[in-house]
C-alpha cells in the first residue's frame, strides 16, 4: 500500500487530519506519530485496522495503482455518458440591465422565434429516440430569461408532454436577474422550476452602481425582496455574490443582512473576470486575491449561519464544454460548446435546426477532447487536480490562462475551517 498523491495533510492546533482531494474524505487522525509516518509515506507502523479504514477513504491505496488512471477513467465516464441530457437553452438575449461587464451581445439582442422553440423540442424528443437518456437537466438563461416568457412557456409545456411521453426525470432551472420575478412567480410552478440563481454586484450601494435597469432605477431592494418571494415559495435558491476589488467590504454587510432572515438562500461568491473586451470595470481581483476574500467570507458566513461549501464539490469532467452530451443552444438555435460564446456565431458549431450537421468541427471537438489536465505540467504534479480537472477550457484556451481552483491558494485553511464546523 501506499499514500494517495491526492492527500493534504493539517495540523491545527494538537488536531492532525487528512483530506483526500479524490474521494472528498477526511479523517482525523489521533496519532502524531502515526500522522508524520503517513505523511512521510510510512505505513510500516500504521495497524492493520487504521490502515483499512484509511482505504476506505481513498487515503492509501494500492502500492501498484496508477491513481491518475482513475481520475481519467471518471472524466471519460463523464465526458462521454449519454445517460443525462444538458441543455443551457438562452431564450432571450434581451435585458432590461446594463452591467458593464456584461459578456452578452447588446446589439440587435434577439428571441427566439416559434422554429427554434420547435427545433428544440424536437432536439429533446430525437435525443431521447438516440439514446434513451434517463436524466434531463435544463438551464434557461439570457440576456434575462424573463424578457421572453411565452418561449418558455412553450418550450417547457411541450417538454413536459415529451417527458409524460418517454419517462425521463426533468429537472429545471433558471437564471435571473431577478428585478421581474414577482410578476411571474405562478410561472415557476408551470415550467417545473427547482432552483433558480440571482445574483447581486455587492450589497446596496454599490449593487445599484452596477446593476441598474435601462431607467437608471436602482435595483438592490426590489431584487432582495424578490428573492424573499422565492424563499417563501421553497425554491431552492443560489445568490451569486460577485466579487471585485470594489466590493469586498460588502461582502461581510450582505452576509449580515443574511443572517437576519428566518429562511437563507445557498451563498456563493463570483469572480468578475475580464474576458476580452466583455469588461470595462477594471476592478478585477486576482486569482489569489479572489481566493484570499472568498476564504474569509466564507468563514464569516459559516459564522453566520449562512449555507455555503466549504469545501469542493467533486465532479470529474469540468462543464458542458467537455460533456459530449452538453449543449448551450442561442435564440438564433446556435449550438455552442460555452456559455461565454453564446452570441457569437462564429464560436458555434451547428444550428439546433440541424444538430447532426456539424458546421464547425473545430468548435465542436476543441473541448471535448481536451487533455490538457493530463499534459500540463503543473496539472500533472497538482494535489488539486481531482477537484479542478485543469480548470476552465475556455479560459485556457482563449485567454492562455489557467484559472486555477480558488481552493488552491488556501486549501488548508479551508480544510480546517471545514474540521472546526465538524468537531
Ligand atoms: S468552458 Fe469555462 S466559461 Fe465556458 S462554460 Fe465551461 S467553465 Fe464556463
Ligand atoms: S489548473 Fe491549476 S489548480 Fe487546476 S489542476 Fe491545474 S495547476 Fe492545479
């Protein structure tokens, strides 16, 4: 036997603990002794009961296993399954905000027209007779989803049917601003909506600075009292919170602001980026930094009772731009391999019309064969990979920046945050 490449090892305090990047498991262990051994790849005198709870967890493993072999063999699994349909259907590319980072073509934003909804419900039903997919996972996303809300009723009414039909499990979420959403809470029940993601540019102040309707209204209370309709209504509901060099503060304020409430939305942080010429902020945090703020705001938000992760989710391919059964579809039925391409034909590969005539192949197979987790050299040797998969494709690609796991930069310190909540 041997110790897996994946373990972190943390010593906080007289705690001694192992967490295996792989499998997610920690265990404490009660022996300094037996702690720097493990540490030191010493298993000779570890009992033969620790050590078989220690594989269990994925902590030692076989002398002659090749992990890296596994966590490929997981991302091929997850790559290539046809047993789960994923669709990030963009209805709308309207808006009725104007974030300056905004990624989305403002220009001519259009809907989609009656055909398109046809060709995917159609896509939905012929990807069923190919492959009998068990799961269905549906995204809607804008411009602002609720610009346009007859293309979902629509789409979904007859989805439903197609599900009535073929009996697969449907779940379905949506993407929102969240200005309008008291005006179509009714909808959320016709369309089977689960959970739905909001997002704020801070808490009030400089929320409004960046998130403003085209009247220049402030939106901040309008949007968190949306947002307490939806936790009334038991929908499962994420807050993105972005984070830039300007807004950091607010972070600790929204988090209060939280913690008041009877019933509290999951929280999430969100790293502002500049991708290209999307952004005209300037205010972006570094990775490092970004991980540095997020660290301490998670702590203060477990502190506060807010539900957030700690630590990472495990998921062995890294989004629908490595899933082949993964499909980001426009209001003009363009099919794109990344949601940042999405208004930008050319970075399509074929048209939701004629989804078996791939139009660009290029477009089609650049992520999907992707090894770059493999091949890169700081990949290779990372404990973090398991977690990460190499990062963003898109990212790498385009901009030839890897954006390393937030987790990275301050592993430890989130591990024993995590152990102080368990002990
Ligand atoms: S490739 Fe990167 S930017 Fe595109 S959908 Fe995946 S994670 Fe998002
Ligand atoms: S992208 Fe960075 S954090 Fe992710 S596996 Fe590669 S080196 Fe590690």
């Amino acid at each position: 036997m041997k110790c897996s490449s994946y373990n972190k090892y943390i010593q906080k305090d007289d705690k001694l603990f192992i967490y295996n990047y792989f499998t997610g498991s920690i265990v404490e262990i009660e022996n300094i002794n037996h702690f720097n051994a493990l540490k030191n790849n010493d298993l000779n005198s570890i009992s033969e009961q620790l050590k078989a709870n220690l594989e269990d967890q994925g902590i030692i493993i076989d002398k002659q296993f090749n992990e890296t072999n596994e966590l490929k063999f997981s991302n091929l699994l997850a790559r290539y399954s046809s047993d789960t349909l994923g669709l990030t259907i963009v209805n709308t590319l309207k808006c009725n905000f104007k974030c300056p980072y905004c990624y989305e073509s403002r220009s001519n934003p259009s809907s989609m027209s009656i055909e398109i909804q046809n060709a995917v419900i159609d896509f939905v039903k012929n990807k069923w007779k190919e492959s009998k997919f068990s799961n269905l996972f549906i995204t809607f996303l804008g411009g602002e989803v609720f610009k346009d809300v007859g293309s979902i009723d629509y789409i979904m009414d007859n989805i439903s049917k197609a599900q009535t039909e073929y009996n697969f499990n449907l779940s379905c979420s949506l993407i929102t601003n969240g200005f309008e959403i008291d005006r179509y809470l009714d909808r959320l029940d016709r369309w089977m909506i689960k959970d739905v993601q909001i997002t704020f540019d801070g808490d009030e102040t400089n929320h409004n600075i960046t998130r403003y309707d085209k009247n220049n209204t402030p939106s901040f209370h309008k949007i968190f009292s949306n947002m307490l309709l939806l936790l009334d209504k038991n929908i499962d509901l994420a807050i993105r919170l972005n984070l830039t060099t300007e807004n950091i503060e607010d972070g600790y304020l929204f988090i209060d602001r939280l913690n008041k409430l009877d019933k509290k939305p999951y929280l999430y942080f969100g790293h502002v980026k500049n991708y290209g010429n999307s952004c005209n902020s300037g205010n972006c945090l570094s990775r490092s930094d970004f991980s540095n703020v997020h660290y301490k705001l998670t702590a203060y938000a477990v502190k506060n009772e807010v539900p957030c992760s700690i630590l990472p989710n495990l998921h062995w391919n890294h989004c629908v731009a490595d899933t082949i059964n993964g499909y980001v579809i426009d209001p003009d039925g363009y099919l794109y391999k990344c949601w940042h391409y999405v208004g930008k034909k050319e970075r399509s590969f074929a048209n939701v019309k004629e989804y078996q005539k791939i139009t660009n192949k290029e477009n089609f197979y650049r992520f999907l064969i992707d090894e770059n987790y493999l091949t890169d050299d700081g990949c290779k040797k990372c404990e973090c990979l398991p977690i990460c998969m190499g990062a963003c494709p898109m990212e790498r690609h385009d901009l030839g920046n890897k954006n390393c796991t937030h987790f990275k930069y301050n592993a430890e310190k989130y591990i024993e945050l995590y152990c102080e909540q368990k002990v």
